[in-house]
C-alpha cells in the first residue's frame, strides 16, 4: 500500500491517469472540500478536474472511496484494515524521503505541461513531434511527479550513452501496461497484440543483451520498476523476453505475407469470385501457424478444393446453355459466376427469363427466401456448407491457440513482461528525447550534483528555441539565494523564469537541458507563480488568488526549494502592493530558498528590507536609432527604466494617446538614468579543405562487406585522414535496427544493400529517416530486407559540402570496381561551400 500526502492537484491527476493503481484508491476529504466524490457542486476549477479523474477511475476500475479523518494517515490505515479484513498492527510504515514535491497546477500551465493557451508545450520539446504518445505520456509524467534522485541520475546516464556512442539500437515499440496484463489475463488478446508484444520483447532483448547498449537498457531499469510498483531485475527481464518471444514465434506468424492478393496469378478474372469467398470466410489466415491446426487447416482446403470443382461444373453448365439457346456476347447475355458478400455464396449468372434445367436449382438467401435471378446445384450448396463449417472450425483452433498462448504467458514471467513492454516505452521516449532535443536542437545534460547548493547556468536559452540558431540569445546566471530581477516592459523577465524553472525541472527529472553547462541540486518543491487572472466562480479577485497561491508557496519553501514569482501585487493599489511585495521577499529570504522575483513595483528598492541574502540582477536594454530596446541579456545590478510607452507604440496605440501618457509620465516619475549595457558574440566556421579521392590499389567483394572498404578508403582519401579514424557502422536488418541519436550529429554517407543484391550510395542530415525512406520505396516494389553500411563525418570536415564530394568519389570508385549499382545520378554533384549548419 503506497501512501502519498502533500500532493498537488495535478499530482493526483497524474497518479490516477498513470495507470500504475489498482483499486480501491482513498482520497482524503481535504482534496476535494468534503463533497460527494461524484458531485460537482465545488467551485475550484482544480478540485473540478480531480473529481472529473476520480469519478473516471471509478468508472473504469470500479474502487475510489474517500474518507475524512484529522489523522490522515492513520484514517487510511483504519479505513484499510476495515474494507480488507486486516489488522490494522501488522502495517510496517517505510517513508522516502528526499523526493521533489509534484508540480502545483499553476507551474504546471506555466510551463506548458498543463496545455494552456500561448504557453510553449514543454512536453512537447522534450519529446519531439515524432514521438509516439505513450512515450510523451511518460514523458509528461515524469515531469508532473519528478523521480527520485537515484533514478534521475540513472535517465541522465541513459542520455549520456545516446549522445556519446554510436552503436545501433532497435526500434523500441511502446505498449500500454495495463494493456498487457489485462489482455493476457483476460485471454483476449489477437495476433496483432501478440506481434507488438515480440516486437517489444525482442527490442529489450535484443538491446539489453548486447554489450554495447547493455548499459543504456540497465540504466531505465529502476525507472521501469517504479512504474509498475515492483524491482526489476534486467536478467529475469531479458530471460522473460527471450521465453516470450520464442513462445509467440512458435505460434503466432510474426511477419504474415497473405497469398490473398488480388492481382495475384492465381486468380484471373473468371475466378476473382474464388478469391472473394476466401478473402470473406478465411480471415484466420496468416494469425497463427498452420501446424497448430493442422487437421482443421486440411479439411479447410479440401472444401475450398470441392467448392471450387462443383463451382466449375456449374459454370461449364452454365456456358453449355449459352450456346444452346444461341445467346450473343453483349452485357445482358453474359454468363458467369458471382460472389454474394451478404449471403457469402458464389452463384451462376444468367441472362433474365432463363428457365430452371436439371441440375440447376434457385439457391436460398441467409434467410431462407429463395433469390430467384441467381443459379447453383445441390452439389455446390453442399460444397460451400462443408466449407464455411471448416472455416468455422478452423477459425475457433486459432482463437483456442491465442487463448493457450495467453495462459502460457501468465503467472510469475507476466509482471517481468509488462515491465519490459514499460522498458521499451521508456527507451523510446528517451530515444526521441536525446534525438529531438539533445541532436537537431542542442540540449545538454546537466552536470552531475555535487555538495554545492548553487544552481549554475551557463548558456541557458528558453525551451522553445532552436538554441543553435544565430538569433538565439542565451543567459548565465548564478543562484544560491534570492534574487529580485528588475527590468523594463518586454525585457524578458519572464521568459527567463520560465527558462530557469524548466532546467531545474528537467535537470531534478534527469532529462537533457537547454543550456550549454548546468548544474542542479537536489531540489524538493519547483514554484512558478506568474500574473493570476481572477476566479469569479469562486468569488476571488485576481489579487484574492495571488495571496491564495502565495500562501501556499511561503507555507512550502524551504531551504532547497526554488521559487519563481512574476509580477506580485499589480492586482492592487501599487505602494500597498509594493509593501506585500517586500514583506513576502524578507520571507521567502528567511526560508534560504533560491529563487527570483521579477518585478515592476520600483518602490521596493525604496523600502529597507530585511533580506540579507537578497541580491540584484536586471535585464539589459540599449538605445537603437534613438529608441530604447531590450537586448534579452541579464546582468547584476538595478533596472529603473520602463518601455511601457514604447511598447504601447509598437502595439498600435494611437500615436495621440501615447502622446499624453508620455506628458502625464513626465508629471510624475522622478527622472532615473540607466548606463547601456552591450554584449555580442562571434562566431566563426571552419573552412572545408578536401583532398582529391585516391582509388583503393585492392580489389574487393562486390558485396556489402566489399562496399564497406570502398567507402572507408575513399572518405579517408577524400578527408586526408587515416581510415582508423573512421567510424563505420553496418545494420543488418534496417526493418528491426535503427541508427543511434548520436549519429544525427553530423553529416553521414552510406551504402544501402537492396534484397536482390543492388547497392545506392548517398549523403543525408538525418540518416534515419533517409534509411527509412529507401525501405519503405523497397517495399514498395516486394523488397523487405535492407542492409545498409554508414559512416558518419568527423564535425571538422565541414558537413555538408563534404558529404557530396565524399558521395561523389565513392559512387565513382564503385562503377571503376564493377559494383552493381540502383543509381548513379548524384556522382555528379560537385564540392560547394560550407556554412553554417
């Protein structure tokens, strides 16, 4: 019985959508304000939404009681021992604790974890577009309920080993837990559930038992077994995958090609009626083995054997009473057999008026009318019984062998495989993560927690930005206690909030970080609090729910929380807003916790606040062609200066208003100077140097492996650099295996082996999607094997423009050496210059 108290809003809601629960779940009267678990009298949009799940989970899995005790604890364990018949003394309490709190539900909609309207999806740009949704719900969850230390350390060695080897993983595919262990169980799942278990099986299998990637299947291990609520141990988990697969490969047929085709040579166009009566009753074609059923397998083609002879017969009848009768060739005359989908039969056509002639018979419909513009034989009525009999039979031996393949499965080895099926999804979200964000958008992972208690951020850009892009400016800040950030209108304040709170999210939950260097502590409560709109369902102004969020935040910081405040007090008069303002800063300084409050109110540099540990920082503007501009930079010191008119300009108000504001502002404002602050950077590129390709003095294979030399001795040449220094790497089976993450660091070039032995030379950016793209145009045309050799270019050589020339001199050395070649249309791209990439 797992425990959890302090939790938030959305905490709950994630624990409840996780699926990792099983019922009865007790929910404290304190979560939603004493009322009925299944009314919605209360107000709060929040406790709306956790009664919304609850009453979900309730539907599905039948068991959420709530119960109200001054005690939570021990009224759980009284309400437990109750319902379960337990004694109540024989509970062992064990507490965990160093754990990061889950994030309240306005952190949540600040960072975009919780869709809110114009907040960039953070999940989104940790997972990537491409990423399957299970994995972005795991993704998301992690997010919501930050792991412990230990296993966000063991994520952040997975990403790690992405970035760093070269070494290629399978595809992970991702399965629902609940999934599993409910289809198993209930004995209802079909072959496709079984192919996607052996797909996911042999993914960790495969991974988790090579050498090479071993480490990178050991490091979400303990992630997976939280997940599921149970240790796992890698080697029961890979032998339970290894038993499965062999298990679902022994019965079920893994990778089906159905001799059902339609254009198939079997079925010419007078027996396509044939081929619609077997694709409409011999659906259980291509799920299971035939050897399974053997003997229902045999006396299914002995009836399709029989329909098809009296179907014959009848045909051949059929023509003789053409010719007898001496009817014409036009469409009214014409003769022929017909499939009928509803009565799923095949009968003679004949031109209307035709009378009955022995043998012929008007067949009966499903109901037993009789269709009176259609022709059969007692013959065929009797074949085709017989046949959708042995269809029937046959079918029912497949279900009995889908059923037999469930119980084998259960027992003791089902909690090891839904804990692979967990694996997998976590592999592949973490696959697309170091992908997405680490490869094509320059994340980084943090640096390992150490004893220093300072959070350290060099190079840090917001989570939605390409951070490799020119335009991108990038902060460093320093925080060890609290910071107050000032700064004019569209400085930038709050994107560096939500900037800083999203690394020391992502970092506490070991995922890779916007940033070029990072270091985190243990942090125990992320806070982000920005400007609040009003409840009027609950009676609450804008304000009222400031100083309801806020306290909420004084009562939970600590020494190791980071809170964020945006904007406090703009909800009232401005010297008392102020004056909240700078009570609730000597507050939050006593608490030790870090954190910055970004800030309008001027007056509280005014006040003398008892905040020791306070510092100040300011975003940075600059005067451009005589107007004041933010430059997005933060740098130590006090900013006095407001953009309000400007921005006010910029927003299309008229030119009169702002006119007489800047009049007014005059009036009152107490004239402040601000210093310039300026920074820039450079960049420079490397120039490409190349060297003219020397043929290899050897012959080689005119095969894959042959291939392989050929491209190593001609980048070497091409590079001028020795072949050792080269990195190839051959996939065998591009259908199961994929390249690493790490090789989208740069420029690849590559050799693909078609099925019949023809080879294609080319360059990409993204050698697993170009590796995807050739398979799938393969099996386009009824190849489904692909092998592929690649070598990925050193990041000196100038990417791109070295690529072609490498691809150019490879193809050419191939056609010298007699390889047999798809194409060599892109010889002829020729060495261009580089940029930036």
């Amino acid at each position: 019985m797992q425990v959890h108290t302090g939790q938030t809003i959305e905490g709950v809601i994630a624990r409840l959508q996780s699926g990792m629960y099983a019922a009865p779940i007790y929910l404290h009267e304190s979560l939603y304000g004493g009322s009925s678990l299944g009314s919605r009298k209360t107000t709060s949009s929040e406790v709306d939404s956790i009664l919304r799940v609850a009453a979900s989970f309730q539907n599905e899995a039948g068991g959420v009681e709530g119960f109200s005790s001054p005690d939570a604890v021990g009224g759980l364990l009284d309400s437990v021992s109750l319902n379960l018949r337990l004694d109540r003394e024989g509970f062992t309490k064990i507490t965990k604790r160093h754990t990061t709190r889950p994030l309240y539900f306005s952190t949540a909609s600040q960072l975009g974890v919780h869709r809110t309207r114009g907040v960039p999806d953070l999940v989104g740009q940790v997972a990537g577009r491409d990423a399957p949704a299970l994995a972005r719900q795991w993704i998301r969850k992690q997010l919501l309920l930050p792991p412990p230390p230990s296993i966000s350390a063991q994520l952040r060695n997975a990403s790690l080993f992405l970035l760093n080897h070269l070494e290629p993983l399978p595809d992970f595919p991702t399965i629902a837990k609940h999934q599993v262990a409910q289809l198993v169980r209930s004995k209802e799942a079909n072959e496709v559930f079984f192919r996607e278990l052996r797909d996911a099986c042999q993914a960790i299998y495969t991974a988790g038992s090579n050498d090479k990637t071993k480490d990178f299947i050991q490091a979400l291990t303990a992630s997976a077994g939280m997940e599921i609520g149970l240790e796992l141990d890698l080697v029961d988990v890979l032998s339970t995958c290894e038993a499965a697969i062999q298990l679902i490969e022994d019965t079920i047929i893994v990778e089906p090609r159905s001799d059902l085709d339609e254009t198939s040579e079997q079925f010419p166009d007078d027996k396509r009626y044939l081929f619609s009566l077997r694709k409409s009753n011999e659906g259980f074609v291509g799920k299971v083995h035939t050897a399974k059923f053997e003997k229902e397998w045999e006396r299914v083609e002995a009836a399709r054997v029989a329909v098809g002879v009296a179907a014959e017969e009848l045909l051949q009848l059929g023509e003789e009473i053409k010719k007898e009768r001496k009817l014409g060739d036009s469409k009214k005359d014409a003769v022929g057999m017909s499939f009928d989908l509803f009565n799923n039969a095949v009968w003679l056509r004949l031109p209307s008026g035709q009378n009955l002639v022995h043998p012929l018979i008007h067949p009966k419909d499903r109901n037993g009318m009789v269709v009176s513009n259609r022709f059969s034989t007692d013959k065929l009525e009797a074949a085709l019984d017989e046949y959708r009999l042995c269809c029937s039979e046959c079918a029912n031996a497949v279900r009995d062998q889908l059923r037999h393949l469930s119980t084998s499965l259960e027992g003791e080895s089902l909690p090891p495989l839904v804990g692979a099926c967990v694996l997998a999804t976590i592999a592949s979200a973490m696959v697309h993560h170091v992908t997405h964000a680490g490869i094509l958008n320059g994340w980084n992972p943090a640096s390992e927690r150490g004893s220093d208690r300072s959070i350290v951020l060099r190079q840090f850009w917001p989570y939605w930005l390409d951070g490799r892009a020119n335009s991108t400016v990038t902060n460093s800040i320093d925080l060890d206690s609290l910071v107050i950030l000032s700064g004019p209108n569209m400085a930038g304040k709050s994107t560096v909030l939500r900037s800083v709170c999203s690394i020391a999210l992502l970092a506490t939950c070991g995922f890779l970080v916007p940033a070029k260097e990072a270091s985190v502590p243990f942090v125990d409560y992320i806070m982000l609090r920005t400007f609040s709109s009003d409840s009027p369902a609950e009676g609450k102004s804008g304000f009222a729910v400031e100083m309801h969020e806020m306290r909420s935040v004084l009562e939970d910081a600590t020494e190791n929380s980071l809170v964020l405040v945006d904007e406090l007090g703009k909800g009232t008069e401005m010297t008392a807003g102020a004056a909240l303002a700078g009570s609730i800063l000597e507050a939050l300084d006593r608490s030790g916790c870090y954190g910055i409050f970004a800030t309008h109110l001027h007056a509280l540099f005014d006040m003398e606040l008892d905040a020791p540990n306070m510092k100040e920082m300011m975003m940075c503007s600059e005067k451009e062609e005589g107007r004041v501009r933010p430059t997005l930079k933060v740098a130590a010191g006090r900013s006095l200066e407001s953009l309000a008119m400007t921005v006010a300009r910029d927003c299309g108000m008229p030119s009169s208003v702002v006119h007489r504001a800047e009049e007014l502002l005059g009036r009152l404002r107490d004239r402040r100077n601000l210093g310039k602050v300026a920074d820039g950077a450079s960049k420079a590129n490397p120039a490409f140097s190349s060297a003219k390709a020397a043929a290899p003095d050897h012959r080689v294979p005119l095969d894959l492996q042959g291939a392989e030399l050929v491209l190593r001795s001609v980048v070497s040449h091409s590079l001028s650099c020795e072949p050792s220094s080269l990195e190839s790497m051959v996939i065998e089976d591009c259908k199961r295996i994929r390249p690493p993450p790490a090789a989208l660091k740069s420029s690849c070039v590559y050799i693909v082996e078609r099925e019949d032995g023809l080879l294609y030379c080319g360059e990409t950016d993204d050698i697993c999607g170009r590796l995807l793209s050739h398979l799938k145009e393969f099996q386009r045309q009824g190849l489904y094997r692909m092998r592929t050799v690649f070598i990925p270019l050193p990041e000196s050589s100038s990417g791109k423009s070295a690529a072609r020339f490498c691809e150019t001199k490879v193809i050419d050395q191939l056609k010298t050496e007699g390889y047999r070649l798809l194409s060599d249309k892109d010889r002829s791209h020729r060495f261009f210059a580089s940029g930036n990439r």
